[in-house]
C-alpha cells in the first residue's frame, strides 16, 4: 500500500494538467516536473487516509451550485489564492478512482455507480486534498503562464532547453500569490520538446494495465518510445494527422504520414484491449468468479486472443471447462501438492464412491491432469518461451482443396483458387496477397487451411516444462510423472496448439489487411494528387453503345457549357461526327476526355482515326483515357443532384469525367474512396480500417495541397484537418452572408469552429491576395466611411474590439478587422506569424514580395551567409519551423505541389494487341498498383502486369518527389514486352525505368 499515494499523486497531476491546459508542451513539461520533484510528496504519504475519511461527507447539496462560479477562494496553506475553473468542468481526482478500484475487489458495483462517485467528489469543494491539489496545480499553471507572457513568441518557437531553465527557476522562487489560472484558449502551444527524458514517456492510461501502452506500442511499430510517447500526447490533444506532419514534425522524429497512421492503429488497438479488458473484469467480477491469479493473468493480456484464451471458461452459458469441473470436485489442492511437494500426495484419499469424477483412482488422476493442464496453458512464461519458440522453428500455412459437402461450391469460384489447392509455405516468406486469397477461399468453403508446428517444437515444449518450469520441487514417484506428462501432452495439443494456430493466422490476416489497407491509401494518394490540366476547356465523353456517348464540354473554371447525347457504334458514325466538329470548333475545345467504361476501347479509336484524318483542323485535338470508377455512383447521389440540377444522370457522368482531368483532387473528393477502384481485396479487409484510413488520406491530401476558402467547395472544405461537414457548411453559410474572408482570422466568428478546430485547419486554409484586394477596394469605393468592423491593425492582421459579449462564455466575441494579410496565402500557420516578421526584418524583405523573385534571392543569400540552424536559434525556434517559414515566403502565389506529380497522357493515335511483339519497348502509365504486381495501360485496351519481383529499387527514380517508394497509379513508366496471351488478354511486362 505505500506505493499508492505516489501513484495516485502523478495520475493527479497528469490529469489536472490535461484537463486545465491546452498546451501540449506544458502537459509534457509539467509531467517531468513531477517525476523530478517526488520529493515534494513525500510529506502527503498519509493524505489519502484523510481523504477516505472524508468521502461519506461528500457532496453536499447546499455546495453544489458553488462548482459553476468562475473563483473558488481557497486559503490551506496559502493565503488569496483563487483558482479559476472553467464552467461545468469537474477535476477527476485520481485517489477517488483507485479508492473504488480497490473496493470493487471485495463488492461488486456497476460502473455508473463508481462514475457518480468520482464526478460527485470531484465537485465537492469541501475535500482538503482536493484543495491542496489546486493550489499545487495553479502555482505550477502561474509559473507556465508567467514563463509563456516572458517572450512574444508563438507556438513551436521556443526552444526546450530553455523553457526547461525557466520552468526550474521560476518554480523555485515562486512565492506569493500567483496569478489567476488561465482558461483554455487559442492560444498555441509553447516550446516542444525535441525528446523526453526516460521518466516523462510514462504515459496514464484510462486502464491501468500490466503493461506499459508506450513500450508495447514502440515494440509493435519499431519506432522509439519517446516518439511513441509524443504521439499518444498529440492525439490525445485532438490533432490532426495532417497537422502533426507539417507543423509539429520534431516531436515524431520526421515520420510520415503512413507511419503516423500505423501508430495511430496500434494505439486504438491496444486502448481497444484494454477497455475490452476492463468489461471482462467487471462482468467475471459480478459472477464472483474473480481470483488474484485469474486477474493477474487478465491484466496481463495484449491481444484480443490472449483475452479470449484466458476468459473463454468464464464466459456465461459455458458449460464450463474440465478443468473448471476438475476444480469444483475440490482438486485443485492435489494438482498443486503435485507440483509443490509431491512427496505427500495420496490420490487415494480423494475417492468418493458417490461422486461422480471421484469413484475411481483414475477419475481423480484425470481431474488433476486437467487441472495440471490448464494451469500450464495460462502460465505466461510457458506461452512465452512456445512463442519464442515458434518463431524460430519452420511452420507452415498449408491450403488444400476442400472436399465439397452437401452445398455445392460454384465451379468458377474453384478455378479462381487453383495456385491454393494444394499448397504450403513458411509463415515468415507468405506473401500478404497470399494471406488474402486463401482467407477468402476459406470464406467461400473452396479451401480447407491449416498451421503445421512440427512435432519437434512439441518435443522441446515438453522437455523444457519437465526440467524447468513445470518440474516438482522434490522427488515424485513415476505415477505421478506420469500424470504430469500427459498433462503437459494434454495442454499442448487440446490448448496451446489451437491458440498458437489461433494466433499466427490472425497476426498474419492482420498484417496482410494492414498491407492491403496502407496500398490501396498510396494509390489513393497517388491519384489525388495528379497534376491538374487547369485553363483548358474540355469535352467529356461517357461511351456507350445502345444508349449512346454522353458528352460534356466544361470551360477552364469547371463550368458546364453544353451537354449532349451521340451515336457513334449504331451506323450513325459519320453524321455524329459533324456534330461532334461542330462543337469542338464553337467552344474552341482541343482536348477530349474518354471514361474508361464499357465501349472505351471502340471510343477511343474512333476519335484517333479522326484524330489521324486531321478532320478537326485547324484545332489540333488530343485525347486521354481515365477512369470513370465511381462516376455512375456519384451521379445520382445527393451531391450531384444539389451541384447540378436537373441534369439527367446520365451527362452528370460526363461532366465529372472531364473535371477528373480538369482538377482531379476536387472532384475525386466526391466520391467514396472505396468506390474509385484502385485497391487491392478491399472487401475482403476490415471495412472501418479501410474508411478511416482513405478519410484519413483523403484529408492528408486536400490540406497539403490547400483550398481557396473564397472559392472552395463544401465537399472540399469538409477535408480539411480540423473541419468537418457541419464546420465547413458554417463557413459556406458565414461566406454567403458576409461576403468573401479577407484574412484568416475571420474564421474564429464562424459558428462551431472554436480555438482547436482553428488551430488544425488555418495553415491549410488560402486566402489569395489579389482577390480581396479587389474586394476591398471596390468595399471602400462603395462606402467611404469605416466598413463595419473594420480598424487598423498590426501586420497580424486582428485587433479585438470592444463588442457586447452574449451570453454564451465559450465563444468570445470578437471584432475582426477586414485588413489583408499577405501571410493568408503561405503555408506558414498563424501560430508564427511573429517568427515570420522577425525573419523578414532579418533579411529586409517586406510582405509585399512574398513570392516573389527578389525575395527568393534575399532568403537565399542570408541562408547561405548564416545557416538555417544558427537563424532558427537566433529566433528561438525549430529548423522545421523556419523551413516552413522559408518555404511559405520563397513559394509564388499560385505555387502547387502536384505539378511535381504526372499529367494524364493524352494520345493522337492507338495500338491493337495483336500488333504488340515480345521484345517491344513502350511507354505507358500506372492504373493500379497491388502487393503482387504493377498494372500499366500502355493503351492497347488491356493493361499488362509488371510481376513485383521485375520492380527493384534500383529502377524506381530517386529524384522524383515521390510519397511512397513503390510506383503508383498516374506515374509514366518504361516497359518491356516479355510475354503476350492474347485468348486470356494478359500481358506480361518488365520495367526498364521510371520516366
């Protein structure tokens, strides 16, 4: 018991501060305070005693209206101090929790009773240790507060070292009455830590388990516990991935954004364990069924299928295990006199002739094997050392054909499978599409599938027990060792066997779906981010045969011009064909757009051999071909019917064809990402793994490559970091009402989107310059007097004026002045606007040449005389900071990063397959990438695979600006013909190069 009291004390800690502060570095600094200053404590050891006295008073109900005022005057042991609490906000105080965790050991209570009891004496400001732990917690918030108003720097600007010095002295010399504890605001956070000392990667978790969730989480992932730690603390903090990658990236150590998802999964796996945990506990505790040993063992649970393989006896309805019936006929007793001192066993004396299990001498030796046998199969050393075990021996996955029962399997489907019919590999060389083929062969009854553990692992299993771990501490005669080895060949076949099997299939079926997951998101990635074909007018065709093409032809702002229906493959070629010239030359449109649906093929060499007559003269007219996955489903969606009203269906399809070319990234938003067709077994793979992790992309990509807030999209804006579908209908509503955002601030009067959402969503948000100008000079021509709200400002853009508050306190109203800031149109987050000023003055450049030539040249000249590491401490900040700084003031106004990435290919001309030759070097574009191979059009109407095993590092370019290492959909390859089937249309290629 006298480690509790320091246990309680950092859960207190940790949670006041949480909940109190919005910064993360001061939730980080302020937890290695504590694990520094233990000493400080010592002297509370005892407090909680007085605390479980003081638990039956309470909650008063007289004191309960005090929680909601704003002060609470609190005088033990200093005097005046007045702690402000935000409204209607409790402070959990750990040692209530453990109190009632203890307490649920020996009585059975459901969890809304202990809830009750914790909100209940949090709020009761009667409680001396509640009000000794205020007091703590607000000179440490006085000292952070005083620390952060010393310098007027932002964000990610001060550096740890020296936020560490001043925390250290400022909290030694802190004396007095500290200042009021501020509410959380928008203001961002200070000074990050590059990485934690030892002591500060502990992180609370709402369960406490046998296990630390930092060093599972660095062993499952192989990224270092302080980057884990750091990562657990941003989330926690509700940030975005795109946030963290780009504004917070010493903290992860430079991961990217695949990376940080992958943590990202494991941790909501393991927390999901936990919580899974923490119901069993409850619900076995109810029954009465709970021991020390059966706790320790739950507790030491990290898997979903350790859990199930320790709770499986427990569970209601079970008839019970035979060793649970073994236990209930009292032989528990003789199976652990077995182990411990053998010499005084008589299994006679157990024999009652009346019982049932206990009539006959080997009944009750069965009883004790049994016993013997499930205590063996939960002993974690013992699993430990068979996994250890495993790992180093040669196990198999065999498959092989299922023999076909009374429902008969559809031929087809066993066709599919033949490479699985009869086959066998290692578990550490079995390919993740493998993994997937087989589970749905499995699925579909066509496959039967087993692990193979050679008999020698079984051999050593047992050999070891017998001399180790299981081996009786004295002399036991051979009836008894007999008993004991067939319990341990018992317990290895009838137990360990099933959950090893159990085990390896669902690690490998979830790393495979991992796999399958992460693919299918950089292929997502990939094609999101094609470079757009902006300024171009374009007609996009829908083919078809009995129901004709549909045409639409768009203008360079993705506005619909004119839509059509022709015929082109029901003998009215030639007369379409006017048409088709008619319309290009009316709306001078030199590009055409094919979908790649049904009658593509007949389509496209339609228009090449007009293409090659040069009928469209004197427009120089090219094609490209691009999928149309997921276009029908988008035209009939509500989306499309509120963008395009009263358009038939049909041509909305079309439209959204051209536009992918046009600007693929807002209007490939609109559609589901399961639905565009670039994965790999995606309904094969868990469906809530598979939607987070394509959101999570989606969003990735729409923040990096930025939205115009004056011209955006809801649907685009709803993918920002930080905004949702409700935030960004706000903002189109607050836009709607109040005209265009001049600066970035504005956003802070939008309904719903409070200091966090701001903090997450503003560096992603653009607002171009030459556009509010005109605004606000054709505002001021208009009324010469102040616009409303308008006042000058500083280069930052914002004044707070003094405007009514209302009654609501958690939105404060704020007067925005309606000034520009050059600063909106960088990639450079509000938080360093401050950092930003003082490098402008450094070099001599004003807002006015951002983006511009001679600014490039200024920041050049002075990086290349300072040194960016010297300039980031002069201006106590990170390199990753200035980076950014750097890179938003150096960029043009219109810069992009997607046209790093490939444009479509457009073509003049076609090529059949039977005109392709084995040998044959050709140059086509990436469809689809998969875990087995490379899909590459090469336009022949057939896309050849390049086999994985052709695509080596070595081939794949290292100067392109690529997000992933392998190759993806929209990337331009060289390829070689190696093999042509034209009755099964399967071509094989090799790559030569990446273009």
């Amino acid at each position: 018991m006298s480690s509790l009291p320091r246990r309680a004390k950092v859960k207190v800690q940790t949670v006041v501060s949480k909940d109190e502060f919005s910064s993360f570095s001061e939730l980080s600094s302020a937890s290695e305070e504590d694990d520094k200053e233990d000493s400080a404590w010592e002297p509370q050891k005892k407090v909680p005693r007085r605390l479980k006295q003081s638990v039956p008073k309470e909650s008063k109900p007289k004191r309960l209206p005090r929680v909601k005022k704003n002060t609470l005057q609190i005088n033990d042991g200093s005097e005046g101090v007045a702690v402000k609490e935000e409204p209607n906000s409790s402070v959990p105080i750990a040692d209530v929790a453990l109190e009632d965790r203890k307490n649920k050991l020996d009585t059975v209570q459901t969890l809304k009773t202990a809830k009750t009891k914790r909100k209940n004496s949090a709020q009761s400001p009667s409680t001396q240790r509640t009000k000794k732990l205020k007091v703590n917690e607000t000179n440490k918030a006085s000292n952070f507060d005083s620390g952060s108003n010393s310098t007027d720097i932002p964000s990610t600007s001060t550096m740890w070292e020296g936020a560490c010095k001043k925390e250290e002295s400022e909290d030694d010399c802190a004396s007095g009455q500290p200042p009021l504890k501020k509410m959380k605001t928008e203001t961002c956070p200070q000074g990050q830590p590059v990485m934690f000392p030892a002591n500060a990667d502990n992180i609370i978790e709402e369960v406490e388990m046998n296990w630390d969730i930092v060093q599972v989480l660095s062993e499952r992932t192989n990224i270092e516990p302080w980057v884990c730690a750091n990562i657990i603390r941003l989330f926690d903090d509700d940030n975005t991935i795109p946030f963290i990658i780009r504004y917070r990236k010493e903290l992860i150590n430079n991961l990217d954004a695949d990376s940080l998802r992958e943590v990202q999964q494991a941790l909501e796996e393991l927390r999901a364990v936990a919580k899974k945990i923490r119901s069993t506990i409850q619900k076995i505790k109810k029954e009465g069924k709970m021991s020390e040993c059966l706790l320790k063992a739950l507790l030491d649970c990290k898997s979903s299928e350790e859990l199930e393989h320790v709770s499986a006896p427990y569970k209601t309805g079970s008839k019970g295990t035979k060793a649970q019936r073994a236990r209930q006929l009292g032989l528990e007793g003789a199976a652990r006199t077995l182990l411990e001192n053998p010499g005084e066993l008589n299994l006679l004396s157990y024999i009652q002739p009346n019982v049932e299990g206990l009539s006959a001498l080997q009944d009750i030796a069965t009883g004790v094997q049994h016993i013997l046998a499930d205590m063996i199969a939960k002993d974690r050393d013992t699993l430990d050392f068979i996994r250890k075990l495993c790992q180093n021996r040669y196990i198999s996955l065999q498959s092989s054909l299922a023999k076909v029962s009374s429902k008969k399997v559809n031929e087809k489907d066993v066709d599919k499978f033949v490479l699985y019919q009869n086959f066998s590999c290692n578990i550490r060389n079995i390919q993740h599409h493998q993994i997937l083929a087989i589970n749905r062969g499995e699925n579909l009854k066509v496959l039967t599938v087993k692990v193979n553990i050679p008999d020698g692992v079984k051999n050593e299993f047992c050999r070891w027990c017998i001399q180790n771990r299981w081996r009786p501490r004295s002399f036991a005669r051979p009836e008894l060792m007999k008993i004991l080895n067939k319990s341990l060949d018992d317990s290895f076949k009838r137990l360990i066997y099933p959950l090893l099997c159990r085990e390896l299939r669902a690690k490998l079926t979830s790393d495979a779906e991992k796999e399958s997951v992460m693919m299918f998101g950089r292929n997502l990635r990939q094609l999101l981010l094609t470079s757009p074909v902006p300024g171009r007018t374009l007609m996009g065709v829908d083919p078809g045969y009995k129901h004709g093409c549909k045409l639409a032809i768009i203008s360079p702002t993705s506005q619909i011009l004119h839509t059509d229906v022709v015929y082109l493959h029901c003998g009215q070629g030639f007369r379409e064909a006017e048409k088709i010239k008619r319309l290009l030359l009316n709306f001078n449109c030199s590009t055409v757009v094919i979908g790649n649906g049904t009658a593509c093929r007949e389509t496209e060499a339609y228009f090449a051999d007009l293409i090659m007559k040069n009928y469209f003269a004197p427009l120089d007219v090219v094609y490209c071909i691009v999928s149309e996955a997921g276009a029908s489903i988008y035209s009939v969606s509500s989306e499309a019917n509120k963008e395009m009203p009263g358009l038939d269906p049909n041509l909305r399809s079309a439209v959204s064809i051209a536009r992918r070319v046009q600007d693929p990234l807002a209007e490939l938003v609109k559609i589901e990402p399961k639905h565009i067709g670039v994965g790999m077994y995606q309904h094969d793979v868990s469906q809530t793994l598979l939607k987070a992790t394509l959101d999570s992309v989606v969003e990735e990509c729409v923040s990096f490559v930025g939205v115009d807030i004056n011209i955006c999209s809801e649907v685009l804006l709803r993918h920002i970091a930080g905004l949702n579908a409700n935030r960004a209908k706000n903002v189109i509503e607050w836009r709607e009402k109040n005209g265009p955002f001049v600066n970035r601030e504005q956003l802070k009067k939008v309904k719903g989107l409070g200091p966090k959402s701001f903090q997450q969503c503003a560096g992603f948000i653009r607002i171009n310059q030459d556009y509010i100008r005109t605004f606000c000079s054709s505002q001021h021509t208009e009324s010469p007097g102040p616009i409303q709200g308008v006042a000058v400002t500083s280069p930052a853009g914002v004044e707070v004026t003094n405007e009514k508050q209302g009654k609501k306190k958690s939105k404060i109203a704020v007067n925005v002045v309606l000034q520009p800031n050059p600063l909106d149109q960088t990639c450079i987050h509000p938080e360093s606007y401050d950092i930003a000023m003082r490098f402008l003055s450094f070099i001599g450049g004003t807002l006015c040449e951002i983006g511009k030539p001679e600014m490039q040249q200024k920041i050049n000249l002075f990086l290349e005389k300072e040194g960016i590491e010297k300039i980031a401490e002069k201006l106590q900040t990170t390199v990753h900071t200035l980076q950014i700084i750097v890179d938003g003031l150096s960029q043009p106004e219109s810069f992009d990063f997607r046209t790093d990435f490939d444009k479509p290919d457009f073509k003049r001309s076609i090529v059949c397959l039977e005109d392709l030759q084995v040998g044959t070097v050709l140059t086509g574009k990436v469809e689809n990438a998969t875990l087995f191979g490379i899909f590459v059009d090469i336009g022949v109407g057939k896309a050849g695979l390049i086999p994985i095993r052709n695509v080596t590092e070595a081939k794949l370019s290292k100067t392109k600006k690529r997000r992933s290492l392998g190759l993806g959909p929209g990337e331009r390859v060289e390829v070689q013909v190696l093999n042509i089937d034209v009755p099964r249309s399967r071509i094989t290629l090799d790559l030569i190069r990446v273009l």
